[in-house]
C-alpha cells in the first residue's frame, strides 16, 4: 500500500509520465484512423486530405521537424522558469513547476503530434515495400488538425509560463496548497503537549533508510498496539530529516513488561513511515510556510533589498496561520481499545507554526517598518481566529520578541512609533481576550 501511494506521489510530479501516455494514445489513434475507408461523396470523404501520397509525407516530415523545435523550444523556456523560480523565490518551490499539470499537458500534446506525425510516416504512399498511391487520407487529415491544436497549445504555454512566474501567483499557489494541506492533511485529535518519554528498556526501531519523512499513517499500527498490547511512539515528525541506521524511527514497549514480537512490529512501523528524498506537502504543511518564508527572506537580503515582496510573502503566511489557528494542532494519540496498547505521533503544536511563520523574517526585517508591521498584522489575525490561552500566550511572546527587535534596530523614532502603536493595540487585545 504504502508503496503504491510513494509511487503514486511520484508520478504526480514526474513530467515525463502524461508524454508517454499520450504517444500510446497518438499511435493508437493513428492506427484506428488509418483502418477508416471514405467513400467519395461523404462528409467525411470532404474531410479527408485531397493531396497526394508525396504531399502527405511532405506534410507529415514538416509537422514532425516543427514539433521538434517546438518541444525543444518549451523545455529551453521550461529550464529558464525553473532556475528563475529556484534563484529569485526559492529552490523549493521547483515541485511546485514540475507538478504544474498545465505544463504536463501542453508537452504531452506537442510529443503526441510528433508521435502521430513519424508513425504515418509508415504507411503514407508505401505498401509492401513499394510506392503506391493509395494511402489513408482520413487519418493524415488528423494530422493537420493536431498541428493546429499544437500551435494554441504553443501560444497558452507561453502565456501560462509567463504568468506563472509573476510573483504573486506563485505565493498564492504555495497558500493554496498549503492551505489544504491544514483542512485535509493534518491529524485532526490533539494530545498533550509532552508524549510519554519511553522506557530505558524501550525497543528502538532504526531507520532502514536516508531521508525526509513524507508521511505517517498510525492507523495501520493500531492492530499491532492491540495484538502485543504495546506502546509505540514514533519518533520524527513529518518534514524530519532521519539517517538509516542511527536515527530511531520509533520506540516499542510494553507497560506491563511482556514480550513482544520486536522484529513484526518494527516491520510494521517501518511500512507506515514513508520516507523520500524530499520533503512533500501531503501532510507537511511546515513545507508550504517554508517557501513562502524562504521567498521573503531573499526579498530581505541584502542583495535583492525588495521589502514589498517580503510583506506580500507574510500576507499568504497570514492566511495559512488563520486557517491553523482554527484547526486540532498537536501530536496524535490513538488508543488501541481496552486490550491496551497506545500509537503516539508527534506533530507541530500552533507555536512552532507561529515560529516558523515569524522567527526568521523578524531577524531578516527588523530594521524595515512596513515588515514588522505585516508581522504583527499576521499575529493580530491568528489571535483574532482563536481563543486559545496557549496559543494566545504564542502570540504575545512572539510580539514581545517583534517589539524588542524593532525597538533596537529601527534608528528613525518616526518610523517605530507606528510600530509601537500597533503592537501596544495589539497586546491589549490580548489581555482583554484572556
């Protein structure tokens, strides 16, 4: 199962998988069209390519070579987006591209056309190895058409790279995602803030592989919790980095001291873990902020100096902090019924999502209002989202660290009382909430 789903998200991201269906499909509809016979008189007969057996090829050969250039054209402006996309915004946002099903789909029509075009090349004028003139005009008519469906296919891909490389669009379709993400890919029961420390005696599962973890699905370990009436807690979040053979991937033990089956159960963790070589935003919504955050911390940086970006940046981040404000956020417990045996899984609380929202572009944009400002905007809706002591107490910690960073690198006295006023608002909000 778990197999098949890391297959699954694979090939979601793969760009080669939709080219190669369609040339089956292309090869086999040339081979359909080719068996059509058109009678003279008939619509379809009307349709049919009027021209002889070597204009047929001619046009075949000419739609063939156009397509070349046309597909090597798109994958040199393809290359072009990705390492734009990779240097200005973030090299994580690189999947985002590869996984655009547009492009996908724009390319598989460009190799579907060339397909079509070099197989009739098989049979246009040739039979049994000698020239004839007989040859299948309905399905050389094909061609033409997919020649045309090519070109507006060439004029939206152009327009869709363009667009899809503006700023804005990226950050919203990272919020988005994201966004998702936290209504569909986040465990939704919550637990105590501290999971239960294992035992000395504890079972250490090793990772038996180098990677991130992708996803963890405990359900599937709830019958072993049962069956050997153990607990068993995983150790890495999703989005953690874990190297085979030294990082424990969980610990099993047993509270009332019976034996287990270590090695079944250890096999079982290690088919519910699914680790890749890259992070994936199926149930790692830190990954969507992580882009958004790495796009506004290159805006800070002193090379690109583009505070604007870094304040659209936290206006998306604003949005995914109100959406988790609203939902379940911390570690999953799964009790395995009144035989005993327990199933933990640790997960971000609301502040370490609030941190990783506002930690690193507070240091990298201390010293600009207008960020400072869009970081207590962001704090003032996540608190306005929520009634949540813990997660108000989040809020005023973070605005305590904004209102000290501001305070020491903001020189200009005009510029920090508008901060100062907004975060003196602010904190009353929140001692009027608890």
């Amino acid at each position: 199962m778990r197999r098949r789903e890391a297959a699954w998200e694979y090939l979601r991201g793969a760009l080669w998988v939709l080219p190669a269906i369609a040339v089956v499909l292309a090869l086999a509809l040339g081979s359909i069209l080719s068996s059509v016979n058109t009678r003279p008189g008939t619509w379809m007969h009307r349709l049919a390519f009027q021209g002889t057996p070597d204009d047929a090829r001619t046009l075949l050969i000419g739609t063939a070579g156009t397509m070349i250039t046309v597909i090597a054209l798109t994958l040199g402006l393809t290359v072009v987006a990705l390492q734009l996309s990779s240097t200005q915004f973030s090299p994580r946002i690189l999947r985002n591209f590869l996984r655009d099903r547009p492009n996908q789909v724009v390319l598989s029509v460009f190799v579907a056309t060339f397909a079509y075009s070099i197989a009739g090349l098989y049979t246009v004028g040739v039979s049994a190895g000698s020239r004839t003139a007989d040859y299948p005009r309905f399905a050389v008519s094909w061609a033409m058409v997919l020649l045309f469906l090519s070109l507006g296919a060439l004029v939206y891909e152009i327009h869709h790279l363009t667009h899809s490389l503006q700023i804005d669009e990226v950050m919203r379709t990272v919020e988005r995602n994201t966004r998702e993400v936290v209504r569909h890919g986040l465990p939704g029961t919550t637990a105590p803030s501290a999971l239960p420390d294992p035992p000395p005696s504890a079972t250490v599962v090793p990772s038996s592989r180098t990677g991130y973890v992708q996803a963890v699905h405990p359900d599937e370990l709830v019958g072993h919790a049962a069956r050997h009436g153990v607990t068993i807690k995983i150790a890495p979040r999703v989005g953690d980095h874990i190297a085979a053979g030294s990082t424990p991937l969980a610990w099993v033990w047993s509270e009332a001291g019976r034996d287990f089956d270590a090695v079944g159960v250890g096999r079982a963790v290690e088919q519910s873990v699914r680790i890749g070589f890259e992070r994936t935003l199926e149930q790692d919504a830190a990954l969507g902020m992580r882009q958004l955050v790495d796009v506004a911390s290159k805006a800070l940086s002193p090379a690109i100096n583009d505070p604007y970006t870094a304040v659209q940046a936290l206006d998306h981040l604003t949005a995914i902090m109100s959406s988790l404000s609203r939902r379940d956020l911390g570690s999953l417990v799964l009790s395995a019924g009144p035989g005993g045996g327990t199933v933990t899984v640790p997960a971000y609380t609301f502040a370490d999502y609030l941190d990783l929202a506002c930690a690193q572009i507070r240091r990298y944009g201390a010293r600009e209002p207008t960020v400072a400002l869009a970081l207590i905007r962001l704090l003032r809706d996540s608190a306005a989202a929520t009634t949540d002591d813990g997660r108000l107490t989040a809020i005023g910690f973070q605005l305590g660290l904004l209102e000290a960073d501001a305070t020491r690198e903001i020189v200009q006295p005009a510029d920090l009382t508008a901060v100062t006023a907004a975060a003196g608002e602010l904190r009353d909000r929140l001692e009027r909430a608890r």
